[in-house]
C-alpha cells in the first residue's frame, strides 16, 4: 500500500483540498501554497514541541515572587512558546484582518491542521480569534482601536487572549455569573473569580462581569476587556491561584484566577455582554468541531500507517477485514463529521459578510450547524482515538506513540465551549422557538437531497426519510417543556445525522460527476452506520467490495465503477 507523507497534514490530506477547492472557488489557489507550507510546519516542528510539553515540559505558575509579591508567572518551555509565536506570524490569526483579508474558513482550515498536532496551541488561537473578531466587529471604537492589532499583528509579537465565563458555580450557567463590576472614570474594576481560565497568561481576555446594581441572569451582564498587564508595564490587579492538573492538553496552562479590582474596559453593556460573550463562543465551537475532526484525521492517518508497516501472521496486518473494518469506521466519521465542521466554517463567513441579524436565515442555519458540527464531532473524536489505540495494540497505548495524547486531548471536545446538554438546548431553542429553525433545517436538507444525481437516489431516500422521522419526533416533543428537554439531545443526534448524510451526499453528487464513486462508498458506509436497522449485527451480504476497494478509500484516490 502506497500511503503519503504522514507529517505532511495539508498536501496529504485530499479530503480537505477538495472541501476548500469547492468552498474558496477560485480564491483557492490563492491559499494553497500557504496551507500547504503551514501543514508541513505543523506536522514537523509543532508536533515534536506538543510531545515534548507534553511529557516532558509543561508550564507551570509561580504565584508569588521571592519577596512574597504576586508574580502571576507562567513559565513555558522555548519550543512551545516559540511554536505559538509562529503560528500568529504565520497569519493564524492576522490573515483575516489584513489589508486583503482571508475568508474566515482558511484561518479556520489552519486550526483544523494545528489540532493534529497539538490541540493545546490550538486552544489559545481559538479564544485569540474569538476576542480579535468580537473587537472588530462589535467593540467600541476606542477599545477597537486600541488593542485589535496587538491581537492581529503578524510579525510574531502578537498578544494571545482568553474568554472568562466559566465561575465556580459552573460553566454553562453564565447568567449566575458573580463576579462585580464598578465603574471609575473611563474604565471600570472587576471583582470576582474565574474558575476556568485558559491560556491564563495570554495578554488579554473577555470577561463577563455583573455592573453594581443591575439585574439578575444574562440580562444584567456586561462585557470587558481585562489586560494582564498594564500599559504602564505593571500587573494588573489579580491572582493566580493554581494550574488545573488536567486530564489532557497538557500544554495550555489553566488558572483559577481572582481578579481584585481588576482593571478593565467595558466593551459591551448590559443587556448586550451575554450576546456578545456567545457571538465569542459561536466563532470559538466552530474551532473545537475543528480539532474534534483534526484529531480524528490524525488517529486514522497513525491508525493506517501502523497497520501497513505491521506484519502479524504473515501479512501486514491492513490485510485483514476486521481491521480494514475498524479503520472504515474510523474514516466515515472522520470524513462526514470534516463535512459537518467546514459546512460551520463556511456559513460562519457567508452570515458575516451579510452581517446577519439573530432571526436572519444564514445566522440561524449557522448556529445550528455550529451545534451540530460541536456535537458530532466531540463524541466521534473520542471513539477514534480510542479505536486508533486498538488497531495499534500495546504499542498504541504507550507514550512512545501520539495515540495517548490524542486520546487525553480528544476528552475535551466535548466539555470545550458547551458539553452536548448545552448544544441540545440551542437546538432546541432554534427549532421549537420563535428562530423558525425548524424551517430552515428542513429547507436547507430538501434543497441538498433534491440536487442528488439519480444513481444516489437510494441514499437520498433513506436521508429523507430520516428527515421525515425528526419532523415526526419534534411535533410529539412540541406538547411541553419537560418532555422536550428529555428528548432534546436525541432529536440533536437525529439532526447531526441528517446533516452529515445531506453533505456526503452532496459531495457523492459532485465525485459522480469526475466518475469517481469513492464518497458515494462513504457516503453508504455512513447510511448503514447511523440509518440502517443493525440487522444481524451488520452481516451484510455482498460486502467483498470492501476489501476491494479498502486501498482507494482509505488513501482517497478515486474508483472508476461502482461496485
């Protein structure tokens, strides 16, 4: 078997260029080189940094100095910090604010690269991306102005940043924020404490924070830009209590932080700190279904490489059916979830450029593929991971291999940014509220199946169907607010199915028309993974073609005839 380059995660990775070639259209080309240069960097110098930090040298804090004053020091070592610093020069960040800027699914291309390597790099220019987009957008001129390019610059002094919602009462119950606000003069003070705080040490965050005297929940919530430093070169007024000793992404340094009489400048006032707090959240789970995919992407590229070079019982052990079987598995997920994240990514830009309103179509279809994409992507990355470690055997599981890591790392995904509670609830809200998502879902889902060429008209029957059944499902969860809650992440499940199914069959459609039915392979693996009745456990008949077809599909080059 002749597989590509491993290390080279852009030029290797066929699957992605063809999303990209379709999505950017001409302006491709305009990008490849670059991607294409970044992947290298990535799958080289970052990877060897994040295993290095990983298992050798993790930032650590010390709080106070040697005279017992607070230092807030996060010392990490000079191949992560100098791997960080490349990535922003690169443009990870920059490229969408320059004089001729980028789409927004490149930058988001290049955190779905980074995440293969090292999703603890990947976390801070998630959050980074996030501030940089809500300053530009929605900040006041002056803050605007004032510290947008310390996050944009591209000379490799670029300022990282975090996003503070996360309080000892939770995560998700940002309306029970307590963390204080108090205005002085032409900034304001915060007071409370952040008990999540990534990339703690990065230069600048977004806090929520609660004005004296407004009112309980989201509605009385501002929003404020809180500096670590302070333009007079000393430390803001805050403490780092400790570093979370997590369970993965090892290399990012996660603080509880107590901010006492922090100084801060209010980017948005009540009522509008909530919503502005989610728009940051919006651009920062569109990064996360990214690294969910990235991190199956590398799984089965190291899952593949190990069974090709592996010989047990007389052949290479990517002879055998059943493990031909699991690396599918793998595949299918990792090509329809990849499906699902760029189709985030790409209605990420096309809502920005119309500057979309809440109720607008194009935002609507954005959070729910957003949620959708989140969802997915996080629960499949850790079976990944995890069926990776498998194929590998007792080698996989130890730390002389990326497995382990990718695994630890993979846990998260589906905690970062809202776990699959909290997307059930969005959901919910776009489909069954007064958002008319529940239109738009099935609008857009029709338009995709109506477009399919006639010899995926099976398919296209099956996903209809399925269509059909959530439709069913959402009018019985209609009757009332418990039984909806009850049922919501099942009907999001449904949704994320019918979704991935639409846009595989979309791409099925579009590989038809080159004469190449490798994704209409996929897109039937993916049917009978998530829509077929498991009739006798999956023994099908007639599945030779598997074994026929497993070099093409798993290294992506095209088959000429069906089977």
């Amino acid at each position: 078997m002749r597989l590509a380059d491993k290390k080279d995660f852009f030029r290797s990775d066929l699957n992605l260029q063809r999303l990209l070639k379709r999505s950017l259209g001409n302006d491709y080309a305009r990008w490849e080189p670059m991607l294409g240069e970044f992947g290298a960097w990535v799958g080289d110098a970052v990877d060897r940094a994040a295993a290095y930090t990983d298992r050798e040298a993790p930032p650590y804090l010390e709080t106070y100095d040697a005279q017992g004053r607070v230092a807030n020091r996060i010392t990490r070592n000079p191949a992560w910090a100098a791997a960080s610093r490349e990535a922003y020069r690169r443009g990870v960040i920059g490229l969408n604010y320059a004089s001729d800027p980028a789409p927004f699914e490149v930058t988001f291309a290049m955190g779905y690269l980074l995440s293969q390597a090292d999703v603890s790099l990947h976390c801070p220019v998630c959050m980074t991306g996030a501030v940089a987009y809500v300053l530009d957008r929605y900040g006041p001129p002056a803050v605007r102005a004032r510290y947008r390019e310390r996050l944009t610059r591209m000379d490799g002094e670029a300022l990282t940043a975090g996003t503070w919602a996360t309080e000892l009462h939770g995560g998700s119950d940002v309306g029970g924020t307590t963390t204080v606000a108090r205005a002085e003069g032409d900034h304001w003070r915060l007071n409370g404490l952040k008990w999540f705080v990534s990339n703690a040490d990065g230069g600048l965050s977004l806090a929520t924070a609660r004005p004296e005297g407004a009112p309980a929940g989201t509605k009385g919530l501002g929003l404020y830009l809180v500096p670590i430093m302070l333009d007079d070169g000393g430390l803001n007024p805050m403490r780092f209590r400790r570093l979370k000793d997590k369970l993965g992404t090892v290399g990012v340094p996660t603080a509880e932080v107590d901010l006492t009489e922090s100084w801060a400048l209010e980017v948005a006032p009540p009522p509008d700190g909530f919503a502005l707090m989610m728009a940051a959240l919006e651009f920062s789970r569109i990064h996360n279904a990214l690294a969910s995919a990235g991190l199956q992407r590398r799984a089965f590229v190291e899952a593949l490489h190990y069974a090709a070079e592996r010989q047990a019982f007389g052949d290479a052990i990517v002879r055998y059916p059943m493990v031909q079987d699991e690396l599918l598995a793998i595949l299918v997920t990792l090509e329809a979830g990849t499906a699902l994240a760029f189709e985030a990514a790409r209605s990420f830009d096309i809502a920005d450029r119309a500057r979309a309103g809440d109720a607008d179509e194009t935002r609507v279809w954005l959070r729910l593929a957003t949620a959708l994409a989140k969802y997915m992507t996080g629960e499949d990355a850790i079976r990944a991971c995890s069926r990776a470690i498998e194929i590998i055997g007792g080698n996989g599981y130890t730390y002389d291999h990326v497995t382990p890591r990718l695994l630890r790392d993979a846990q998260v995904m589906t905690v970062w940014e809202g776990p699959a509670n909290i997307q059930a609830l969005e959901i919910l809200r776009l489909v069954a509220g007064r958002y008319g998502g529940d239109k738009v879902f099935t609008n857009r889902i029709a338009a995709m199946l109506a477009a399919a060429p006639g010899p995926l008209g099976g398919q296209a029957q099956t996903v209809s169907a399925a269509l059909k059944d959530w439709q069913d499902a959402l009018a019985l969860i209609r009757g009332g607010p418990v039984e909806a809650q009850r049922h919501a992440r099942r009907l999001m499940a449904l949704m994320a199915d019918i979704l991935a199914g639409a846009l595989l069959l979309v791409e099925a459609g579009e590989g038809l028309k080159q004469g190449d039915h490798r994704k209409s392979l996929i897109l039937q693996l993916f049917i009978e993974a998530r829509f077929a009745a498991p009739a006798r456990r999956g023994i099908l008949p007639q599945r030779d073609w598997m074994h026929r077809e497993f070099e093409a599909l798993a290294t992506d080059q095209p088959i000429a005839t069906a089977p």
